[in-house]
C-alpha cells in the first residue's frame, strides 16, 4: 500500500519577532496554523516567499528571500488573514467544551496586544499559560502595539501569540 500524501495548504503570515516583521507564508496540512506552531517534533518554521522589516521601520525592507527558517521559541506572534487559517476549532479552543469569550490585554517584552480569548470554561490564568502541550494559543480581532514604538500599530483578524513570551494577561468576561 503506498503511503497516504497529507494536503497541505499555502498560508499567508505575519511573523512577528522581538525586532522583525516577517512577511510570507507557510505549508500546512488539515490542522491548520495551530498545528504547525504547536508541533512538538519540531522547533523549527519554514516560510517561504519572505519579506523581512525592522519592526521600528516598516516601510523599509531589510530582506527578500526565497526561504527562512525561524527558530519558534523566538517567535511573538503569527498574524493571519482569516480565521480559518487557525485550524480546526476543536484544536484552537483545546477541546470541545463550551466556550467563553474573554477580552484580554498581553504585554511582552516588545508588544502589548489586546484581544478576544475563546477559552472553554472559567478562565484560570495558570491553565491558560502553563496546561498543554500547546505554547501558540489564538486572539482574536487582535490589535498589537511595539512598546518603545507607539506609533506601530498592527491590526489583524487572529494572531496566535507564543505564551513563553508573555509578561502580563489581563481578562474579563465579555457580556
């Protein structure tokens, strides 16, 4: 029996890093962005097609490349174009319970970003920053600000943020 080929898709990011904005986009299969970021196998991101700005310049462009690998630890966050990129809800939301939305505020080292958190049950900070496997959790009709750099403004439909780079979360339930 031959082997079965996964299909995999063309996925536009934003990759943002404690000093670069990088443009370009990444190979999945069924499970979506979540997947790829939450891969324990690797801790390694390939894309392709890249554009590379210093945060503090974005109108100037450091690099274009065919290809770049990132170090995932490394990564704030992976802005995406539309929610479906996530992957499969069950995977985003970490299970099939239901759902709360709760606003949110994060600050890094780098950025503060504001958002809406789908969380299945109370929210419980040290859950959502140390239960899982899973270190890149999605924020959705997320708005990102660079620290020393209030004039950066980024607004994008669902970014999944790398909870080992947060400093502060701030919730409350929405009405």
């Amino acid at each position: 029996m031959p082997p079965r080929s996964l299909t995999r898709r063309i996925i536009p990011v934003d990759v943002l890093t404690a000093s670069y904005r990088i443009c370009g986009s990444i190979e999945v299969t069924s499970t979506g962005v979540t997947g790829a970021m939450n891969d324990d196998t690797s801790g390694f991101l390939k894309i392709q097609h890249v554009t590379m700005a210093r945060v503090h310049m974005p109108d100037k462009l450091v690099k274009e490349v065919d290809v770049l690998r990132l170090v995932k630890d490394q990564i704030h966050m992976i802005c995406l174009q539309r929610r479906q990129d996530v992957g499969p809800q069950a995977l985003a939301r970490g299970g099939f319970e239901r759902v709360q939305n709760y606003n949110i505020e994060v600050t890094t080292s780098t950025y503060e970003y504001e958002g809406v958190l789908e969380w299945a049950g109370r929210f419980d900070f040290s859950t959502v920053m140390a239960e899982g496997t899973r270190d890149f959790v999605p924020l959705y009709e997320a708005r990102i600000r660079a620290v020393m750099l209030p004039n950066v403004k980024i607004k994008s439909p669902v970014v999944l943020f790398n909870r080992k780079q947060v400093a502060t979360l701030l919730a409350a339930q929405q009405t």
